[in-house]
C-alpha cells in the first residue's frame, strides 16, 4: 500500500486522514501503525513517536510501553541519539526485570558508533550489578567486537569458571584464542573438547 501511494503521491493525502481519526480518536491500531510507518518510511522519526506517544496514551499504555515503541522507531530511522535517550529512560523507569536487557541494548549502541570506552562502562556497570554468565559471555561478545581480544577472552575465561559445562563458551574461548594468534592453545582447546565430549 505504501509503496503504491508514495507512486501516487498519496502519502500525504493518507497520512492527514488518519491523522484526523487519530484526533477524533476514532483511530485503532491499523490506522495508527500505517502512520508510523509513513512517517518512519520519509525517515520522520520525531512525527511518528508523536503519532505512537499519543495513540498509546489514548489507549491507556504506560510510560515503559511507549518509550519501548520510541525507541523501536528511533532505531529503525536510523536516529542513534534519540534511540540511546529511549533507552536510557527505560533503563531508569521499566521493570528492573529487564534493566540488564536495556543496559545491553545500550552497550551494543554505543560501540555500533565507535565509543568502545562508552562501551566498556556499560559493560562494567552491567558486571558490577551482579551479571551471569550471559551477560559475561554477551560483554566478552561486544569485547571482542571492538577489537578488544584480550579482555574478551578474560571475560570468556572467567564465564567458563562459572559454568565449565557451557560447550560454545569453550568454542568462542578457543576462536578467540586463535584470532590472537595463539593457535597452539586454540587447537590444544579444540583437541581437548573432542577427547571429553560424551559418548
């Protein structure tokens, strides 16, 4: 639909009158999601979090709910900065539950646009608030994203003294191990897995 009125030069046609139910509220969740994606398809990212800010209110969602949405649509208009505030916020207002989820969002953000010492704060803050061996496997991950080898490995390591059971945290040890060029450790690793793999 939206690539036939954008050939018919109908957006903004379309895009007035559902801005009119929405007004009337009158709008429901078709109407108000094409909006957004008109919006976020001219890459106008600050008109469709308006559109889904208001909507969401009308339809009695939290504060949590719609900054979650905000952020879903600064992302996917490529808006870096707004997407990181969004993230931010939820960091600060959404359920505890899913703080180390946002926190890793965040990481994986910064270090998408280059600031590995951001990055590497997230990571420790993640860490110093109690993290398990995923959030230790997920900072070794990003770690070693940012070209920062020596320090994965370690985080890896020390996700391995955890759980020694964790078969691809020995593999990401290993490939680890051979892109630092240690591909003696890395083989001896591999040979290892394959001797004390159950029957």
């Amino acid at each position: 639909l939206m690539t036939v009125a954008a050939r018919l030069g109908t957006l903004a046609k379309i895009a007035v009158e559902i801005e009119g139910k929405l007004l009337d509220k009158t709008a429901n969740d078709r109407d108000a999601g094409l909006l957004v994606q008109i919006y976020s398809r001219v890459n106008d990212p600050v008109s469709a979090t308006e559109i889904i800010e208001e909507y969401m209110k009308q339809a009695g969602k939290g504060e949590a709910d719609v900054v979650a949405e905000k952020a879903r649509i600064f992302l996917g208009c490529h808006d870096y900065y707004n997407y990181e505030q969004a993230i931010r916020r939820l960091i600060e207002i959404d359920d505890p539950e899913n703080r180390a989820d946002h926190m890793r969002q965040l990481a994986m953000s910064v270090l998408e646009r280059g600031q590995r010492e951001e990055a590497r704060t997230i990571l420790a803050q993640l860490r110093a608030e109690g993290a398990d061996t995923v959030s230790e496997e997920f900072e070794a991950g990003v770690l070693a994203l940012a070209g920062l080898r020596e320090e994965a490995l370690e985080a890896y390591r020390k996700s391995l003294a955890k759980h020694p059971e964790r078969v691809d945290t020995w593999l990401l040890v290993s490939n680890t191990l051979k892109d630092l060029g240690r591909h003696d450790l890395s083989a001896g690793m591999f040979q290892y897995l394959a001797a004390t793999a159950e029957k």
